[in-house]
C-alpha cells in the first residue's frame, strides 16, 4: 500500500491543457525546532513529498535564531504564567530545510518577533543566503506584507502572502504588527469580524497578489490552538479572500488538523496543525496537482511526530488518520454550510 492517500474532488472537471501548465504544491503546517537537537534527521521521512512538488510551503513558527534579549510584549508576569511563550531554534536546523527542498516560508506568526529585530534579521539573512523565499515579517509594514514569488513551469508567477489576524487586536499587539516606521509581522486587525471595511482591505490585498495573472495564494496565523474545528471568524475571512479572487488559502497556529473545503473551487486549508514539534502528535502533508490554476488531485500524506522526527503512517494508522481528516471537513460543511463549499472526497484505494 502506498504511504498516501489521494484526495479526489467533487464537481470539478478540469480541462487537460498539457504537460507544461501542470504544477503541484507541498503544503505543511507550523515548524518548531525549539528543543530538538540540531543532529535529529527531522524531516527526512517527508523529503521525497515535499522534493517531488514544483513549490513546497511551510510556516517557519520558531525563528532560527542566537539572539537573547526577547521582546518587551510578552511580560514576564505572562510568561511565568504560561500565558504566553518566547522560544527560539538552533539556526543550525536551516540545513534540513535545504536537504527537504523547501522553497517559501511564511513568518506572519506570533513567535517571528520573540527576540525582537535582531532575532527576525538574524533568521532573514539566514534563508536568504540558503535561498528561500519568505514573506509575513519584515522591517515595515511594506516589507512584511510584500509577497513571496516564485515562477510556475508555464512560466506564469506564483505570489504567497502571510499574516497574523487573531480575533482579539490585543492578542495581535502582542505579537509586533509592523508599522510604517518600525518592525513586526503583517496583521489584518479586523476585531473578528469580516464587515466592509475588511472586505475592502482584503480586496485591495488581494488586487496586488493577482497582478500580471499570478497564482495567488495567503497564509493566515488565526484560530485557537489545539481546537479541531475552525471559529466562525477564521470560516468568514478565508470566504471573503476567496470572494475576492484569491486562489488559495493555508491556515495554521492551531497546532492541530481543521477541516478543508473547496470554497468557489479554491482550497482552503484551515489549519495544517504541526510540520515539526517537540512534542508528540500526528499531522499530515498535503500534495496538491494542479493544471493551470485548478486543483486537480489532493494527496493526504499523514505522520506521527515523535522524538522530533516525522514518521509516515501506513496500513491501518494512515486509514484511521485519513477517516479522521474528512470527518473535519464534513464539520466545516454541517457547521458552515454554503451553496458554494464542496467536500474533499476520499479516492478508493
């Protein structure tokens, strides 16, 4: 049996426009090489996936850091209380994400200013000089929000952009939303409520992300952590992108797998729950065909996360992971129906 298993689509028939406009994504969830040690072979049981995609994407959760003095927005009172975390990772752990072929990482997070400017350049330089692209955190708010690009095969551009938008604009300061004059993360401060002001920020995104015909695509750090089902909130913004012409949206900062839809036939992951963590859990990395800009072929690649290392499931666990991922998404449908959301189906096997 393959270590996979496919996810067909429902009522989507795709013209076949040849070889050269066909394309994949790799998409995985949040990395945290906090507490690993630096010589775990992490994600080697994910590299041909994530080798094998034309773009694969992660969210780089712990920046890769050696700076020490944190940020002042996360008290020590708050941290004692575990109300908040400041964490780091051995800049060292940048080799795996080149041996795994990762090629765009989104910081719009809430840990990507932990230790401040000088943590977020040190990490910056870091990918740069390996020759990934990111996007979600930068110097100014022009910086933060301006979008990673790569070229497709057919030669059209691929743009990914990545924010913070908790419900609460409090839980968003904490996390240094860039401004005009001074570092941070891309945030979308909406208050939980996707109204016409939203709607117009996010058409004016979306505007710029679609230029020259780009494939577009938003990383969005939202929801709560560790709940399986996504809030009304996270439902109703990744909707309004869509409406609004974006191809494609990936969620994360739960920690766990929510459900995906087909939303106007674009995906919507709501959340990937873990790439990498120190601590146990099962996750999953999704391979995504495309021709052109319709996804054509989903393929659920789930994994247990133990000891700081990925373990594709097979046989029997990988059926049980798979059930358990459409039963999410058959969630996201009774709880949020809509005239316009599909199911991801499961292809027999």
């Amino acid at each position: 049996m393959n270590s996979f298993i496919a996810l067909s689509l429902i009522s989507l028939s795709p013209v076949d426009l040849g070889g050269y406009d066909r394309w994949s994504l790799a998409i995985g969830g949040d990395v945290m090489f906090n507490q690993i040690s630096a010589g775990t072979k992490s994600l080697s049981e994910l590299e041909p996936t994530l080798k094998s995609a034309t773009i694969s994407i992660v969210n780089l959760e712990i920046p890769f850091t050696n700076a020490t003095s944190v940020t002042p927005r996360k008290t020590l009172e708050d941290r004692r209380a575990r109300r908040q975390f400041v964490l780091k990772a051995n800049p060292d752990h940048i080799s795996k994400f080149v041996s795994a072929g990762i090629d765009l990482v989104s910081l719009g997070n809430n840990h990507a200013l932990d230790f401040g400017i000088q943590g977020l350049q040190e990490e910056q330089k870091l990918l740069t000089s390996i020759g990934i692209r990111f996007t979600g955190a930068g110097m100014n708010n022009l910086e933060a929000e301006k979008p990673a690009e790569m070229r497709l095969p057919n030669g059209a551009l691929f743009r990914l952009a990545s924010y913070l938008s908790f419900m609460a604009d409090s839980a968003n300061e904490i996390c240094t939303p860039a401004t005009k004059e001074t570092a941070g993360v891309a945030a979308l401060k909406f208050q939980g409520s996707v109204g016409p002001n939203a709607r117009k920020r996010i058409a004016e995104i979306v505007l710029k992300l679609e230029k020259g015909g780009a494939f577009s695509a938003v990383a969005i750090h939202w929801g709560i952590e560790r709940q399986t089902v996504p809030t009304p909130y996270q439902v109703s913004l990744a909707r309004a992108f869509v409406d609004a012409g974006v191809d494609m949206i990936i969620g994360h900062h739960p920690h766990v797998l929510q459900g995906a839809e087909l939303y106007k036939g674009k995906p919507i992951f709501y959340s990937l729950g873990n790439l990498i963590s120190p601590l146990p859990s099962n996750s999953a990395l999704f391979h995504i065909d495309f021709n052109r800009s319709v996804a054509t072929r989903f393929k659920m690649i789930p994994f247990r996360i133990s000891g700081g290392k990925c373990r594709v499931l097979k046989s029997g666990q990988l059926i049980a992971e798979t059930s358990r991922f459409v039963k999410l998404c058959k969630q996201i449908s009774s709880r949020y129906p809509s005239k316009d959301s599909k199911l991801l189906a499961v292809a027999k096997y």
